[in-house]
C-alpha cells in the first residue's frame, strides 16, 4: 500500500466526485496520492440530507445507467442501488399531461405518441410530426439547441416540451451548444431525421435507465472515501488551494494558510472558476478557456407533508414550461421516485425553483414551493419538514464554442508534463461522464509517470 510521503506521485485537487474517482484510480494503480479539497467536507454537488426521517438529495438524485461510469463505479466499492419509480408529466395551462412516450435523448422519437399528445397545442403538434420533411443543415457548424429543435420540430415543440426536458440538465440559456451536448442528434438528421412512424420492433430489455444507491447519493461518495483510506491517500480537507506553480520537475500547489503542498503530477479536479483562480499563476493559456465557461444557477426546496394533506399522483414529478410563467422550473416527488426516503405515511417533494430565486430568502423559497403544491396537487396544512438550497455558481453551461474552449485546454495541457484536467465543465455534465473524465485525467497522469 502506497504511502504519500512529503511529496507523493500525484497531488489531487478538488474532492468532489471527480477527483475522488481520479484518486482511486490513481491509488489502484499503486501510486501515492494526496487530495486536497477546500471545504469540510467531500463529494461537491453530491450531498444527501437525513433529517426527521426524511430523505432529501439536494444535488443529483439519480444517476444514468446507459453510461457505465457511475454504476460500474458503485458496484466496484459494493454500493447497492435501486431504480427510480414512475414516470414524468409535464404542465400545460396549469395542467399536468403525461409526457409522450417514445422519448430519445431527451427530444421526441416517435411520431405517433407526438401527434396525440395533449402536453402541446395541436397545431404545434402538426408541425412537429413533419420533422421527418425538415431537409438537414448543408454545412457541419455547431448551432444551438434551441435553433436545431425549432429547426427541426418548431417553436411550439420548443416553447412546451424539448426546451423543459433540456433545460432542466443544461441550463435555460439560448447558447446552449448542439455538439457539445447532443452530438448524436445532428447525426440522426443527417440520416434522415429524428422522428419515426414506427418503433424499430422488439429488442432485448435494456434495464433501468436510471440508478441510485439505497441510503442515498452520499453513499457513493462514503464509499470512495473509505476505499481511499484503505488505500492510503492522503486527504486534506479545509484545505483551498489559491495557486500553483512548478516546481522542479513536478508542481506545487501554495494554500490560503501559506503552507503549500508538492507532487510529481497534478491533477486538477475543480470547478471551472476555482480551477482557472488555481492554474493562472502556471499558465494563463490553461486559466483563460476555464475562466469563460458560463456557470449557472440552481435553487430548490423540499416539502415535507403527511399523504393525506394532498392528492399525491404516482409519478415521478412534473415539468414547467417557462411559458406557463411562475416561480417553479420542476417538481420531483421524491418519496414516490425514491421508494423509503419519507417515513412512512408521509412524501417528500422537491420542488426546484427557476435562477432568479436563487438570492430570495429561505422562507420565501419554500413558501414558492408551497404555493405551487397547493395548486397542483391540493396540498393542505402545514408542512412538516422543508428544507431551501441553493448552488451558486455550480452547473457549467456548455454554450456555443464550448467545444473550442476545450481543444484550447487541451493544447494547453499538453505542454506540461504530467498535468490533467478532471470535471463537470469539460466533457460531460451527468456523473457517468464526470467519473469517465475523471478516470481518463488518471490514466493520463499514470501514462506520463515512470513505470
């Protein structure tokens, strides 16, 4: 079992999901590691709250499955998990429609349940389901999401439909890039569209599509810490790094207290404004492409409620057009996507707020969230738990030239030895491709280090 001496192999930064992946691939591979991570405790964005019984994820609640990284990840460290419950319903003049089936990547699939869905107005449908007769760009430029889908579908497909299912994953801005988020949609069209009449017939079941560890989302990072301990990392925590330099031949990193910590490698595994702070001291080429990723906003409110103070559907939530005005973006009926994570005769629901509440106060956060139960699902009484977050800054927006700012990283990165760049802001936002980034970032680092 490696131990990190004073100066290990490799020195890890940020101990978020990422770099804590970066870490035990890097710790698996024999080497020493230290990890530095800025606040008090680990796992970033991934945080689950236990109070009063209740169960509530304020940051990703579920994970992909159809990409590996995440649940190969948790079945390696032991982490049972479960699949969600119910499906999706969607809100049109203050009503909830089921979503039409035949979704694929989050835009419609299948003409037919498309034409008879009531979740868009019928003359928006007619136009949609002539997507197929939309002839394709004639030149391969990245364009928007929203210029491909109104391209494609029309703007009533956008304005009710594609643009709630998108927005929720990849921000409200207009920018959003096409190829860096859904590039195999500007290869469906240019095979003949995205929409088919038919199903392509029988195939073999392909599981959940979704996955979440029994206990909660913390469980995955619980379990990556221990399995780092085990291994005899090293882990700092409370610990920000403020810049780093060279150092020989190999880098270091100087921390807010003065004193500083080496390595041969670095692994840079934080959000794109701290990783840009961190790096620019080294090289300003790294720190400029970071430093102009977009990042968002989120704000979210919990309420806790007894079963029969409301009329609870048996879904998994609920999306709201931004063209139905109000203050809520989605609801997740946590405890009914997420079987035991409400005591028993109760639900939990997490209401998520659009970015302009981001700065309202605690209480005027979740009494947005009340409001909006009250109407839709005839909420009654006081709630018995509830429970505002915020993230700041957190959710990197792949906008147009997103794809470029990365090439400039990693031209940049190629010019210093045994550096790598892990993270949400690069090549994927999901946690399947954040632990795939980030064990990349390791094998690139365990490339460059003598055998």
């Amino acid at each position: 079992m490696p131990t990190p001496s004073d100066r290990p192999d490799v020195l890890v930064l940020g101990g978020g999901v990422a770099g804590l992946a970066a870490a035990l691939r890097l710790a698996e591979a024999g080497r020493s590691v230290r990890l530095l991570e800025a606040t008090g405790r680990l796992g970033g964005i991934v945080r689950t709250v236990c109070r009063d019984g209740f169960e509530a994820e304020v940051g990703p609640d579920n994970f992909l499955t159809r990409k590996p990284g995440a649940v190969r990840l948790a079945e390696r460290l032991g982490v049972e998990t479960r699949p969600p419950h119910g499906g999706a319903m969607i809100q049109r003049n203050g009503r909830l429609h089921p979503l039409p089936a035949g979704l694929s990547g989050l835009v419609p699939g299948q003409a037919g349940p498309l034409l008879t869905t009531p979740a868009i107005p019928l003359a928006a449908r007619l136009r949609a389901v002539a997507e197929p007769l939309v002839p394709p760009r004639r030149d391969d430029a990245d364009e928007s999401l929203e210029a491909f889908a109104v391209r494609r579908f029309g703007r009533g497909a956008w304005e009710g439909l594609i643009e709630p299912l998108l927005g929720g994953l990849y921000g409200a801005e207009r920018e959003i890039s096409l190829r860096a988020t859904l590039p195999h949609l500007h290869e469906r069209e240019r095979e003949g569209g995205l929409l088919r009449w038919r199903s392509s017939g029988p195939t073999a079941a392909a599981g959940p599509a979704f996955a979440r560890p029994v206990g909660g989302m913390e469980r995955l990072v619980d379990a990556l810490a221990d399995a780092l301990h085990e291994r005899g990392v090293a882990i700092e925590t409370e610990s920000p790094v403020v810049a780093t330099e060279a150092d020989g031949d190999g880098y270091r990193a100087r921390l807010g207290d003065g004193t500083d910590r080496s390595a041969r490698a670095l692994l840079v595994a934080l959000p794109a404004p701290a990783a840009a702070r961190v790096l620019r001291p080294l090289d300003t080429d790294l720190a400029d492409p970071l430093a102009a990723i977009p990042m968002g906003d989120a704000a979210a409110a919990f309420v806790g409620f007894r079963t029969a103070d409301a009329d609870v559907p048996d879904v998994s939530g609920w999306l709201v057009p931004s063209a139905e005005g109000g203050r809520v973006q989605a609801v997740t009926l946590h405890s009914r996507k997420h079987l035991g994570t409400a005591p028993d005769g109760h639900d939990l629901v997490r209401v998520f707020l659009r970015p302009s509440m981001v700065d309202a106060a605690d209480d005027d956060m979740i009494s947005a969230a009340v409001d909006h139960l009250r109407q839709r699902i005839g909420l009654r009484g006081t709630p018995v738990f509830s429970l505002a977050h915020r993230w700041r800054g957190a959710s990197p927006r792949y906008t147009m030239g997103h794809l470029d700012r990365v090439a400039a990283l990693d031209a940049a990165t190629a010019r210093h030895p045994r550096l790598a760049l892990a993270g949400a802001a690069l090549r994927g936002i999901g946690l399947p491709d954040v632990i795939a980034g980030a064990e990349a970032a390791a094998d690139q680092i365990l490339d460059s280090l003598d055998p």
